[in-house]
C-alpha cells in the first residue's frame, strides 16, 4: 500500500514537470496566434504527452569510448572494505533502523494527503457530471431532434450550454436570441468540445497543486469559445449583432464548468478581440513543432542510467582493501560483518565448553621458556563455520601461532548469531589459556618436548585431529578391554594403598592415522 501511495505521488510530479516544460513554450509563442486549431492540438498533444512521458523508461545515452569503457568496467567491479576495527563504526543501530523507518513513515504521511484531495477532487468532478446530465432532461417543455444534436428548451432562467451532443437553452433566449445562440453551440458540438472537457478535468484531478494545468485549461476554454465564434461569423454576417449579444450574455447566470457555456465572461475580451484581429500566417503553423525537441528534453530528464560492461578487463569483482591499499581478488561474500548483534553466536554446549576447548595444559622441561596465553580473532559464518582466524595476542612461537590458528579454524560448528531475525556474520575475539607443568625427570622431560613439538605445523604425534582412532566395535569396546586387562598392583595391594592414592592413567601412539590435514595436538600429562 506504502509502495502504492508513493509511486502514484512520484507519476504525478513528473506528469506535472512534463506539462510545464511542454506547456511553457506555448505561451511564449504560440498563445496570441489565430490559427485556433493549431494551438487546440497543441495544448492536448502536451496533455497527453504529460500523462504518457512519466510512463517511457528509456536508457540514458552513453559514449562508447574505448578508455571510458575500460574505466567504468573497473569503477563497477570495484568495491571498497574498510579495515576491520572501522567496521563496528559502520553497523547500523537499533537507533538508525528506527530512524529510518521514521523518515519512510513521514514521507509516506506526506504523499497520503495527495491522494485524500485527488480524490475529492475527482469526486466533485464526477458530481458535477451527473448533475449536467441530470439537467439536461430536468425542467424541459419541449426538446427538438435534429441530424447531429438535440435542443432541449428548458422553463427557468438557465443559461445556454452544450455537453456532447445536447444544446440546453431557456424558452426565454430561444425566441430572443435562438438563432446564433444553438450556431454557437453547434460550433462545440461539431468541434467534440466536451471530449476536452473531460480530458482536463482528469488532468486538473491528478495535477490540482500544479498551476500549470489550471492555466492550460483556461487556454484550452479559450480556444473553444474562439472556435465556437469564428463557427457563428462564417454563417452570420452581422458581426457586430453578435459581438453585442455576447457582451449582453455575459451578466447572465453562471453554468457549470465542465459544460461549453455561451455567456463565459471570463474571456469576453479575449473573444471580441480575436474576432477583429487579422489572421495568421498558416506558415505560422510550423512553430507548434517545438513540442518535439520538448519532449526528448523530458524523456532525457527520465531516462535510466545505462549500464556499460568493459569486454578488456578481468570481469570478476575485485577488492580494494584501504588498510594496506592493495588489491586482492574478493573471496569472501558481500555479507556485512557484525561486532555486536542481536543474538550473539553460540558455541556447542555454551561459553563453558568454549573455555574447555581454548585450555591448553601442556608440560615443559625445567629451563624452558614459557609461551604466552594467545588471543585470537575469527569470524563464525550463517552456516556456523569458523573462518578469518587472526592472532591478536601473539604466544611467543611462530610456529605455535600457526597451530593455533588451524586449531581454531577447525572447531565445531556454532549456532549462528542473528540481527533482526535474519542470520548474520559475526566477528569474535576469544583468549587461550595455556597452562604448564614441569617434572624434573628426564623421562618425562622428552615426552614433554615430543608434546612441545606435536603443537606446531610438521608435528609428527597428535591428541585431537579431525578424525580420531576408533577402537574396534566402539567405545564400550574398549572400556571392556580396559576392565578385562587391568590388574590391581601387587605393590599396592601388599601397601594397602586404594582411593585417590592411585589414578592408573597411561598413554600410547596410535599409528598410521590418517588425520588429513589435522594440525594441532592437545596433550595432558599428570604423574
């Protein structure tokens, strides 16, 4: 409905700027002239030309030079990203959502004014209509048919009027003034008049603030009543008889607006002194031909930008990243990236298990040095998938970065964080925590450093991969075997050492695993 309102307001300002370009031209040249049907076609042509210009949608005209074109190829595969710390800055807020919503809201109230008063205007059109035809057949004592038209001879004081092929006129003014009054109005009838009539009232309806209209239609009554006229003087000789009963008409009812009144005093100069003045040039016809530079000045006004695709340069979009001003081939979607959102992202099983996963225990020998607790920065996609993995906080290690950054990027999948109902890309920055242990034993010491070495790209030993070692026949499997196979220590047993005491806990390789391309090892070692 919104949609609605707002385009039949868009049609109408450009159906009121087409009459104006199309209309002012007459004015300056055309309006004094005598050649009557000339200008008559003139004003409708620009009326028509007004409802039908906003309706063409033709593309602009483009220069098809080789360097402009190679230009505009690379102006439209281009796209800018800002550096990642200016994108919170640019998200939309609640705040500017609700802002612009706002605005839509006003200019939506704005344009529903201009359809309640076109309506009422149309209404009172539509009124007056029925009321003419109404009329014509009210109050009549005698109606006469002739070959083209019908008189229709009314009791009362009415004043002489013409719609379509109906001449109503007072017994009063038949046997007074019969005559040149129904030749008058003949002379609209032959002309269709009334079918004018209608066009600008439709006009006048959908353009009511535009003065334009008001005053072509004004021009156009003129136009009719001079035709109407010069219609009487070519059957009638006595100009000046007639030049008197219209001055004497003139102080007479008023009728109504859509119908072609004989009395319309409005114009009563402008009709007598186009009666006496001397007739144009025919060669003046020609000046009507303005109103076709006009109209491809209007259409021009309108016209669409024309879309232009260079066939010399790469044809995939490229990405102009302003941090570092180089440019890289865009493989990332266009999806805006959010800081802050709705409903945040979730990790499987909560912010607890999220913890649980960034803990790293690892054991080191006395003297090593110790790595620092990383912080790390990625983005979880609307799929839940983890990309964009960036060390913000560094460990220390090169390499150990690097297995970090594989580490993250193979988690499970989130839940998606949402903004307005709609999943989004959103960027998050999560701490590590790296715990260590040290054990003077010089056993223990090389299994840590084979532990230190499982951390990095080339690790030949790994805890955690993509696809872990199965145990035959599955988990209960291997619970039974352990049940089955574990012996209590006849040490602990002869010491009567139980509980806590002892934890049996043992550690073993398993080999040829594929891990395809699994990267990072989480390892535990406790005595």
């Amino acid at each position: 409905m919104q949609a609605t309102i707002t385009a039949i307001a868009i049609y109408a300002l450009k159906a009121a700027l087409t009459l104006a370009l199309l209309y002012t031209p007459y004015i300056l040249f055309m309006r004094k002239e005598t050649l009557f049907g000339t200008n008559r076609t003139t004003l409708l042509l620009a009326l028509l030309l007004s409802f039908a210009i906003p309706f063409i949608d033709i593309p602009a005209l483009h220069i098809d030079l080789p360097f402009v074109q190679e230009y505009e190829s690379v102006a439209a595969n281009i796209t800018f990203e800002e550096p990642q710390g200016a994108i919170l800055a640019k998200e939309t807020t609640t705040a500017e959502v609700k802002s612009m919503t706002l605005w839509e809201t006003v200019y939506y109230f704005l344009c529903l004014p201009y359809i309640v008063i076109t309506l009422v205007v149309a209404a009172k059109k539509i009124v007056e209509l029925a009321r003419i035809k109404r009329n014509i057949r009210r109050g009549t004592l005698w109606r006469e048919e002739k070959e083209e038209y019908t008189i229709y001879c009314h009791a009362g004081e009415t004043a002489p009027y013409s719609w379509m092929k109906n001449i109503v006129i007072s017994q009063e003014d038949y046997e007074k003034f019969g005559k040149e009054i129904i030749l008058h109005e003949e002379g609209h009838i032959r002309h269709r008049h009334s079918w004018d009539m209608l066009l600008i009232s439709a006009a006048e309806s959908l353009q009511w603030f535009n003065p334009f209209v008001h005053m072509l239609a004004t021009d156009l009554k003129d136009i009719h009543e001079f035709q109407a006229d010069a219609y009487v003087l070519q059957r009638e000789n006595n100009s000046k008889k007639y030049q008197m009963l219209i001055i004497r008409k003139a102080v007479g009812h008023a009728s109504y607006t859509l119908a072609n009144s004989f009395n319309h005093s409005k114009n009563l100069k402008k009709r007598i002194t186009m009666m006496l003045k001397k007739k144009s040039n025919p060669v003046r016809c020609a000046t009507a031909l303005y109103i076709l530079p006009a109209a491809a000045l209007t259409l021009s006004l309108f016209a669409s930008p024309q879309e232009t695709v260079g066939n010399n340069l790469a044809d995939e979009p490229v990405s102009v990243h302003k941090s570092s001003e180089t440019f890289e081939k865009n493989d990332t979607t266009e999806e805006r990236i959010y800081k802050v959102c709705e409903k945040m992202p979730e990790f499987p099983g909560g912010e607890k298990a999220l913890e649980n996963y960034l803990s790293i225990t690892m054991d080191s020998p006395t003297g090593a040095v110790k790595l620092q607790s990383p912080v790390v920065q990625f983005v979880v996609n609307t799929d839940g998938s983890v990309n964009n993995v960036k060390i913000v906080k560094s460990t220390g290690n090169a390499e150990i970065d690097k297995g970090v950054i594989k580490y993250v990027s193979i988690m499970p999948k989130w839940t998606p964080g949402t903004q307005s109902g709609k999943k989004v890309r959103v960027e998050l920055t999560r701490p590590f925590n790296f715990k260590t242990l040290t054990n003077d034993k010089k056993e223990q010491a090389e299994v840590v450093k084979t532990a230190a070495v499982s951390l990095t790209t080339n690790s030949e030993i790994y805890e955690i991969c993509e696809k872990s070692p199965e145990f035959p026949d599955g988990m209960t499997a291997l619970m039974k075997y352990l049940a089955t196979n574990t012996h209590y220590p006849d040490d602990a047993r002869e010491k009567n050492i139980q509980g806590s005491k002892f934890s049996p806990l043992g550690s073993f390789m398993v080999e040829a695993v594929n891990c395809g391309d699994a990267f990072f090892s989480k390892q535990l070692w406790k005595p």
